[in-house]
C-alpha cells in the first residue's frame, strides 16, 4: 500500500489535500534535500509543525547511526529507482523513532516524493525477550532512566560512562550536520537572490562601456547599476545578519532580561513610526516578569513584530497592538502579540510564514526577512512560536520563551 502511493501521489492535483487526511507522514524534498513540504501527520510522528521542517534539510532529524543508509537510499531513488527503506528519526524530544520509508524522484517535477510510516511498536515487538525491559532512550537524553529490576540498574551504571561518550559524539554528529544543511541552504539563497543583480550588473557594465557618457542612456543605465549593486549588498547583509545568529546557536549569551524594559525600548526606537500611524498599544505584562535570554534577541523578536504591524496596517483604520506576557503554566515565559492589520491568507501562506525572502503583501515594500529572523532568534534561544492570522482582521504570534 505504502508503495502504490508514492506512484500516483505526484500526480494528483490536490494530493496535498489527501496527504493531510493520512496517518503517514507525507513529504517532498528539493534536489538540494531540503524540505519543501511536510504533512500535518509530521507533528504526530516527530513532533514538528509542518512549518518548522520546511526549509530545513532531511538529515537534521536522521539520527546519526542511520545518515549513511538514508543518503545511500535517497541517491538510488535520484538516478530513477524507488526505494524503500527503514531508519530511525529523532523527535522533537529526542526520542528516536522507527519509520518505513518509500521515496521515489520525479525528474518532472524536480522534486522527491516521500512516504513515511511509524513502525515504532512494531520494532519493540521484534525485540528479543531479554531486551523488553530497556526503554527507548532519547537520544540527547544524559540522565538515566528509572528502570525496575536491579540488574537493568546495574547494566546502566556500568554503561554510563560509554553512553554519554556516544551521546556527546551523536550531538556533535547532528551539529555538523545541521551546519551541513544551512550551508546547502545559503547556496540555494545565494544561487536565487544573487543571480539577477549581478546579470543585470554585468550587462549594464558592458553596455556602459559602449555608451556615451554625456548621453541620457548612460545616466539611466548607471542609475539602473547601482540599483543593481544595492539589491546585492542587501542580499549579502542579510546573509551575514542569518550567518552570525546561527554561529553563535548553542552558544547564545544569556542575562536576566526584564520583558516590560525591552517592551518599552523597541516601542521608543520605533516612536516616530507608531505615532504617524496612529498606533494605541496596550500592554498588560506581569509585573517583574524577566526571562533567562539574550537581551538583543528579545529586542530584535519584539522590534520586529512592531514594525511589521505598522508596517502592514489596514488603512480602514487606527493600528491597535495588544501585548500580553505572562509565566504559563510550565514555568515558560509566554508573549501574546495581536493586532488589528491587515493580516495574510494563513491557509495559504502557512508553510511559507517563516521562511526567509517570503512576503505576502505585494502593494507594501519589503524584503521578508523579519519574520525569519524572529523564528531564528527563538530557535537560538530554545523558544517557539505560533502564528494565526486573517485577511482584513489581523494577526496573533504566541511566543514561549523557557
């Protein structure tokens, strides 16, 4: 059955449509491996959002045991030949789960289509008996399980000492490969956003070699040049901006950073903005509310959720921002931000909200980078974030900082 899907899915019009009704995880990658599409069954099964494995690359959640098979199996299926194979994925809490996969390449298309099933339970099943008391260990996990049974207690005393060389070994593993996926995605970003300033750039450069320089052509062709080369400088600011964040991922420096302070700053630095718009924000904060994080990150996630309010505000009427924080139930710090905008399609635009260069207001200036750095920042930082939103009412970000 596994296998007859994958032959007609990418063939159906609507077959996003179906892969949401199914309890497998569909997916398609690039040729680069990149996510391009995760079904809603990704959260069941390892505990993403859709939007949070799109745009990343496949072998950040292949655990480390299991890379080589997969990319071994995913180059068969590119030369033309469905694949189908086991290995293990890392969920979202570190738990290793056992997937049955079926992949197979349209040259079409230029795309990988893929079907996953959970076979977890089915693999506890086949272990032998004097294996049925271990648990399944989460990969990142340090501190022993509770087991019963003193003997399984002693087997993990002894182990330790080995586990945890491995699990240093499996989390520098995943660093080299997340830093693998980033570089692969940069050189997409570059390939896309680069390419046409520096051909327009190349041409106007030769055509101004032949023009007459007292002439309105050459005015025209040199102002069409440095737009050309400021459209290449934003590009590689950007990168840079992205690059310096994700170096320092892991290594964040942290403080005791008051929420209602920062609050306040990123309202002063944008004063001028808000006051033009007619902007009322309402803030109801805890008070002495504070959060274990990078001062600058917290500034840059609120500065830019402002500045896109203000920026893509309905023109019917007065911009209204409502900002509620609060420690929730499990100790996290929470971040309520609403307003009365102009809002997006989200059913639509869900799998794009995050995702660098992606704008979904064609009449208002921008380069879609705001939104990626807010989700870059809080994934530097651990946090996360959900979004909602509709067109002529708004929108609504709920961040979790821990």
């Amino acid at each position: 059955m596994i296998e007859s899907q994958i032959l007609t899915v990418s063939n159906r019009i609507n077959w996003e449509k179906m892969a949401e009704l199914s309890l497998d995880l569909f997916c398609t990658l690039d040729q680069a491996g990149v996510y391009l599409y995760a079904s809603e069954a990704c959260q069941d099964m390892l505990g993403y959002r859709s939007w949070e494995v799109e745009g990343i690359h496949y072998t950040d959640l292949v655990h480390p045991q299991d890379l080589t098979r997969t990319q071994q199996a995913f180059q068969v299926a590119a030369n033309g030949t469905r694949q189908q194979f086991e290995n293990r994925m890392i969920h979202k809490d570190g738990q290793e789960v056992w997937v049955l996969w079926s992949v197979a390449w349209s040259e079409e298309e230029g795309t990988m289509f893929c079907v996953g099933r959970n076979i977890t339970g089915f693999k506890f099943r086949e272990q032998k008996p004097q294996q049925a008391g271990q648990s399944f260990r989460p990969v990142f996990r340090k501190e022993p399980l509770n087991h019963q049974g003193s003997s399984l207690l002693t087997s993990n005393v002894e182990e330790s000492g080995c586990q945890e060389t491995k699990l240093q070994l499996s989390k520098l593993t995943l660093d080299l490969q997340r830093k693998n996926g980033d570089l692969q995605q940069f050189t997409y970003i570059v390939s896309h956003n680069l390419r046409s300033p520096v051909a327009n750039a190349m041409g106007l450069a030769n055509l101004l070699a032949t023009t007459d320089r007292n002439s309105a052509a050459f005015d025209r062709s040199l102002s069409f040049l440095r737009l050309s080369l400021l459209r290449m400088d934003n590009v590689l600011r950007d990168m840079n901006t992205i690059l310096t964040i994700r170096d320092r991922r892991g290594n964040v420096e942290r403080e005791k950073v008051d929420i209602k302070e920062v609050i306040l700053q990123a309202m002063s630095s944008l004063e001028d903005q808000l006051r033009s718009a007619g902007a009322t924000i309402n803030l109801d904060i805890t008070d002495g509310l504070s959060v274990q994080a990078n001062k600058a990150y917290v500034y840059s996630i609120i500065l830019n959720l402002l500045s896109n309010s203000v920026k893509y505000r309905a023109v019917e009427r007065e911009l209204e921002v409502n900002i509620k924080c609060y420690l929730n139930d499990k100790k996290e710090t929470t971040i309520f931000f609403s307003d009365n905008g102009s809002g997006f399609d989200m059913e639509k635009n869900r799998n794009n909200v995050f995702k660098l260069y992606k704008r979904f207001h064609a009449h208002t200036e921008g380069r879609g980078m705001g939104l990626f750095l807010i989700k870059t920042h809080l994934d530097s930082l651990g946090g996360r974030i959900d979004v909602d939103s509709k067109v002529g009412q708004g929108t609504c970000f709920l961040i979790n900082l821990p």
